[in-house]
C-alpha cells in the first residue's frame, strides 16, 4: 500500500487484510522501537514478513521498499488531493497527541507544542507536506524495477471503497 503520509494506507491495508484473509502487518510496528528509535531487527523482520505466502504491508520505509517489491504482486497507490491527505495527517496526529494514544512499542505522540517546533523529518504533519509529491514517478519506478507487479492507482475515499468491496471475500 502505497501513498504520502496521511493517505490512509493503514486504514486500507487493514482492509484489504481482512477482506482477503491475507495476514496484515504495520511497518511503523516493526521499525519504530521504544522512543521511536529505530529497531536493529527492522530488515529482517520484514524478510521475514515478505517470505510469507502472502502478507499486506505499507510500502514505507526505503530500505525496506526492495525487499517489499521483490515478492509484491500488486501494489496499491492511494493518490489522494493534498487537501484530503493533509485534513487526514494533522486531524490524527491532534487525536493521537490529545488523547496520547500508545503507538508502537510503548511510543505517543509528542504534545502539540512541541511536535510544530521538531525538524521536518521528525514532525509526521511537516514531512507529510514536504513529501507530498514523492509517488508521481511510483507506476515507472514500478516498471522499470519489477514489471511483473500491478500497480493499482485509487484517487479518492470512494475509489478505494469500491475497489476494496470488488474483491473476493476471504475463501478460507
């Protein structure tokens, strides 16, 4: 699951998880250590996570994107207006922040006064708005570095909605 921060490609991987019957897994889980250090483990617990026969993850994280691709079939591109995926990233960030919502392993987000005054890398509605753009060239990145996967490209809510509910339900 593809897309800028705030897009909703937690939300729609979960989803398309359950949907499937396909097991789900949150990079953010499995990088983020406690105090939002970066887990020594992260790599290879996405080799294991990839050497599944099927997973739904993100496509987050630029180390872990070729090991991601190399066993992807399909990868979902959620395209969503600027105006929508930053309502999204700054109405979660406040929510999580107010209710000091417990993330992964341990970790919250910063009170709000303090997250507007972190570098853009370190504040997620900062780096949402400087990484907007960062998916336009994604279908040729895709063609050129794994031809054989599906690029599936869902510019609204509504888009995403009715591919989603265009899906067979799990079989098992």
């Amino acid at each position: 699951m593809a897309g800028v921060s705030g897009a909703g490609k937690t939300t729609l991987a979960r989803s398309l998880g359950a949907r499937l019957g396909i097991p789900y897994t949150e990079l953010d889980a499995l990088h983020h250590g406690p105090a939002w250090t970066p887990r020594p483990a992260f790599l290879d617990d996405v080799r294991t996570l990839v050497a599944q026969d099927a997973f739904v993850t993100e496509w987050q994280y630029t180390t872990a994107r070729p090991l991601v691709l190399a066993r992807a079939e399909v990868l979902v591109w959620l395209d969503l207006p600027t105006r929508v995926t930053m309502r999204q990233v700054v109405t979660r960030t406040v929510r999580r922040s107010v209710r000091r919502e417990v993330l992964w392993n341990g970790n919250v987000e910063p009170p709000l006064w303090r997250t507007w005054y972190k570098a853009p890398d370190e504040n997620i509605v900062r780096w949402a708005w400087s990484t907007r753009h960062q998916y336009r060239d994604l279908p040729a990145v895709v063609a050129r570095d794994a031809p054989d996967v599906v690029v599936v490209r869902l510019r609204t809510r509504r888009e995403s909605a009715q591919w989603l509910a265009g899906l067979p339900a799990d079989a098992r």
